[in-house]
C-alpha cells in the first residue's frame, strides 16, 4: 500500500469518527475548546486566522470571538486558486461572506488582506508528533511554507479529540503544527 493510499485510508476513518458526532456534541466542544482558549499571549493588532467550518469540522468561531475579546484581529483563507498560496482576509463575526471558488465562505475580494501570526488549521486527522492529514489539496501546507520564509506563523490544528490517530505517514512536504487543539485538549508540540 502507497503513502497515499494509507493517507486516504486514515483520513476516511477520522472523518467517518468525526461524522458520528452529534450536533450537540459538536457544539459542546467547540465551546469548551474556545473556554480553554490559545495556549499563548494574544497581544493586541495580532493576526488570528481562522476558517469557515465544513462537512462536520469543529467550529473555530467562538474561539475566533475570544480571541478578538482579547485584542486580536480576525482573519478567514480565501482560496485563489490550486498551487498558490492561501490569502487571508480581515474579518470579523458579523461580516457577510461569499462563496469562494470551492464553495467555501470566505470574505469579499474587497477586504484588507492580512499575513497571520497564528494560523487555526482544519484537518481531518493528527498524530501526537503534530502531523495532520488535511483534504489531499495541499492548501495550509504549501501555504505555510510560503509564509513562514517572511515570518514566523504558529500554526494550530484545530479538531475534535476522535480525530486523533495513532501516527500520520508524513512526507517531506508536509509541515508540522506548533499545536493541536481539542475539546480536551492542547497538544504542544513545540521543541
């Protein structure tokens, strides 16, 4: 079996765990992980990027409202295009959002766009060394990548705890998380 055979294959089993939750639960945990909040001083003007929930991802607003709380501004990926890096628009809870290219919500071409200091990661899956399997694109990645030649960007995986696997087959590509954060829980995995 390939790498990218065992990727899909363990992605498949996180997400089907993740899309056994109920709607309760769901909410339960996005609440108690925004309670615990970022395991890191938020200091006034700094970038939080954050993303628009799909098929059954934890929900990183209330967290996102915390951390605004707390000074930060708020920004959401807009996907422009395969191959190119992620931009991040400012945003706040009560802004529109519009249908990006993949369907997603994310906010109008019009918006400042902003470079994140830290960076909320869906994923489908992550492992204890702060690997993650995401959605096979490559988008956070590469994007990663890219922006961590100007700065340092803290990238935090966000999911719920059954998202955990035993170990993600990581390939060169892929870039590590500084953290995961769970309903239960905050992985750290900064050296």
């Amino acid at each position: 079996m390939t790498i990218a055979f065992s990727k899909a294959d363990l992605r498949s089993v996180a997400l089907a765990r993740r899309d056994a939750l109920s709607d309760e639960q769901r909410a339960s945990a996005a609440q108690a992980m925004a309670k615990r909040g970022l395991p890191l001083d938020i200091a006034p003007g700094m970038v939080v990027s954050g993303y628009s929930p799909i098929r059954n991802e934890i929900d990183p607003a209330p967290l996102m409202r915390k951390l605004a709380g707390q000074g930060a501004r708020l920004a959401l990926p807009a996907v422009l295009s395969r191959g190119k890096s992620l931009a991040f628009r400012a945003w706040s809870p009560d802004d529109r959002l519009m249908l990006g290219p993949l369907g997603i919500p994310e906010p109008s071409p019009a918006a400042e766009e902003l470079i994140p200091d830290i960076m909320l990661v869906p994923l489908a899956a992550f492992d204890r060394q702060g690997h993650r399997i995401g959605y096979g694109a490559g988008h956070y990645d590469f994007t990663l990548a890219h922006l961590r030649k100007g700065k340092a960007i803290v990238a935090a995986g966000v999911a719920f705890a059954v998202q955990e696997i035993k170990e993600v087959p990581a390939q060169p590509h892929d870039v590590a998380l500084d953290f995961v954060l769970t309903e239960k829980k905050v992985f750290d995995f900064r050296s």
